[in-house]
C-alpha cells in the first residue's frame, strides 16, 4: 500500500480507497492523499517549540491580547508535530504563549508524528485560511515546501547576503526586505533582481534596513530607464556613482515631497530623484534635456 493511498479516506481508515471514492475526487478536482490523522492529547508547554523554518512571526501584543481575554471555548486546540520528545507548534504558536504565560501547564493539541517539515509547513499554509498569513510568513512556508519560484527569490537574495525576515529573526541586519511580494513582482516584470540589490548594497552601503519598497521598485524601474535611454546596465560605475552622491534618506525625504506636490507614485518620485542625479553627474547624457 503507497504512501498516497494508505491515509485517503474522509473517516482516517487505514484501506485504499474504493473505485468510487476515487471517482468522485477525481470529478471534483480534491487532493487523493490526505495525510495521516493526528491524535488529541494534553501536550505539556514546557515542551513546545515554535518552528524557526516556518510559522508565525511572534507578536507580543497578540499574546498579551489572548492571555488577557483567555477563554477555553476559545482556545480550543493547537496543532503540533511530535518529534523526539518535542512539539513542533503548526498552528497555535501565540495561544500557546498566552496559556503559558497564565501559568497553564498543558493544553489540548491534535498532535501528529514524524510528519515531513514539507507537509509541515504546507499545513500552515492550509490551517490559516482563516486568518491569512503575511508575505514573510507565506514565503518561508513555500521555501520549505520546496515551491521553486520562492526557493529561485531566496537564492538571489542569499547570494547578496541579505535575508528576508522570518520567525523569530526580526532585528538582523542583513534583513533586506519584510515584504516578499515586491521581490515577487521585480522578477516578474523581469528585472534584474542581483542588480538591484547590489545597486542599493553599493550605492548606500550604511542606509539602514529593511528597505523601503519604494527604494527597491524606485530602483528597478530607473534599471529600466537606464537600459531604454543609456543602452546602459542597472549596476554600472556610472550610476552607482551618482545615486550615492546623495544619501538615501534624503533622496526618499525629496521624493515624498514630490509626491504630495506633482501627484505622482512614491516609487515613481524616487525613480526620478535618481535620474535627477544622473543627470547632474552626466549633463551631456541627461534624462531631461
């Protein structure tokens, strides 16, 4: 009996599943593998573990929040992974903070064993329909499930030795970006992500981070201008030259006000801002003539 047919019906029964059975989930486009069932249990707190590969981003005032408010009918039960001699909190991580910090031992868990960290986090993902998760927390989920689009945007942005933040890792200061999604679509419009970051790396090498999104996608589109009107590459000596002969503060200081007094998009201002500079650094290759 395969692993895809051994746990497949509604009831968790340990058979194939019938002709029928098979039928009706193949009319209605459904999953065929449902994975094993877990078992409810109290579970103590003193061994739980908040998964560090995937999950929640830990929120303080959530926790306090629950633990304020705590209601059992409200609790109801976590979901956890046993793993030699610990659980690993799939969904449940800040109800589980708050009962401890009201001084309970243990709590009621549906607990399941030996589950694969790819199934793991793809079950967050699935758990938290509810309460959608963020683009940092959905990023790290599909990296561990392996989804090739997020493990293409994590290998750009390791190869820069940056991070994207995750878990349990906020205040690291090679963290580039707290949202994913503007990663996502600088590689769909088919920019030149490793250009970008070693650009704003280079350019302003002590600006502080996360950066703004508008500095990513600000650079991304002047990488275009620059290709359109220059024939030139994003990440050239040139340029480079001319963004950093303003600090990146101030260049995002000019651009908000260009954007209350032309109307124009934030990112569009700052894209501006630094053709602005070239221009002063090249007055015989200028943008705006």
């Amino acid at each position: 009996m395969s692993k895809h047919t051994r746990y497949v019906t509604e009831d968790g029964a340990l058979r194939p599943p019938t002709k029928a059975e098979l039928r009706k989930r193949e009319e209605a486009g459904w999953n065929t593998y449902m994975g094993p069932r877990g078992v409810r249990r109290l579970i103590p707190l003193s061994k739980c573990r908040w998964p560090i590969e995937y999950g929640r981003i830990e929120r303080k005032a959530k926790v306090q929040k629950i633990a304020k408010d705590f209601l059992w009918l409200a609790f109801g039960s976590i979901i956890a992974v046993e793993r030699e001699g610990l659980y690993y909190i799939v969904d449940g991580c800040h109800r589980a903070m708050a009962a401890r910090m009201r001084g309970i031992e243990k709590v009621p868990a549906e607990v399941f064993v030996a589950v694969a960290i790819a199934l793991q986090a793809k079950a967050f993902r699935l758990a938290n329909y509810h309460t959608p998760p963020t683009g940092i927390e959905l990023f790290h989920s599909r990296v561990v499930e392996g989804d090739p689009q997020a493990l293409a945007l994590k290998a750009i942005v390791d190869e820069a030795g940056l991070l994207i933040a995750k878990p349990k890792s906020r205040g690291d200061r090679r963290t580039c970006c707290n949202c994913p999604e503007t990663l996502y679509r600088e590689m769909d419009h088919g920019h030149d992500l490793r250009a970008i970051l070693a650009f704003i790396q280079t350019a302003w090498p002590t600006a502080p981070k996360p950066w703004l999104t508008q500095v990513i996608t600000g650079v991304g589109a002047f990488g275009v201008d620059l290709k359109k009107r220059m024939k030139a590459d994003l990440y050239n000596e040139e340029a480079v030259d001319a963004a950093s002969s303003m600090p990146l503060r101030v260049i995002l200081a000019e651009a908000a006000h260009k954007t209350k007094a032309e109307e124009v998009s934030l990112h569009r201002a700052f894209t501006d801002q630094l053709e602005e500079l070239w221009d002063k650094r090249h007055p015989k290759r200028k943008f705006r003539p």
